[in-house]
C-alpha cells in the first residue's frame, strides 16, 4: 500500500514541476503547504490572483472559436460590395 502512495506521490509532484516550470524538488520541499494569492504566484504555484468570474473569462476567450457567419451576413457582405462595384 506504502508503494502505490509513494508512486502517486512521485507521479504527482513530477507532473506539477512539469506543467508549472519547476524542478521536481522545488515541489517536494513545499511539503504540500497550502499557498494562497501572492504566496502561491511566488511560489511558481499560480501565475496571477484573480477573482473567479475574471479567471473563467480568460478560460472561455481562450478556447472560444470564432462565430461562423449566417448566410444572411454573407449575403449582406457580398450585397455590399456589389454596391461598391
């Protein structure tokens, strides 16, 4: 049992020393501290303290795809510069 904790544990700070740019003892030595705000950004553990509707914004611009234009808006695109012919 003491193994499968330990190689959670190895799995675990590998994967945060990999996704946030830290070496793996740098994970390690915080002994899974609780870091909040500014302590957590100094730490490397966060990139930035933002309120949670700020952060999910971020999250969905991110990601969001580019709207398809209607047909409508096609046509009113390609009426526009027949105009302009």
């Amino acid at each position: 049992f003491q193994g499968m904790i330990d190689e959670m544990y190895e799995t675990f700070t590998g994967s945060v020393a990999e996704y946030r740019g830290l070496n793996q003892q740098a994970v390690i030595d915080t002994q899974a501290g609780l870091y909040f705000g500014p302590g957590a950004v100094s730490a490397g553990l966060a990139d930035e303290v933002s309120d949670p509707q700020a952060a999910l914004n971020a999250i969905a611009a991110k990601y969001q795809q580019p709207r398809q234009k209607t047909s409508i808006q096609m046509q009113a695109a390609a009426m526009d510069l027949q105009t302009k012919m």
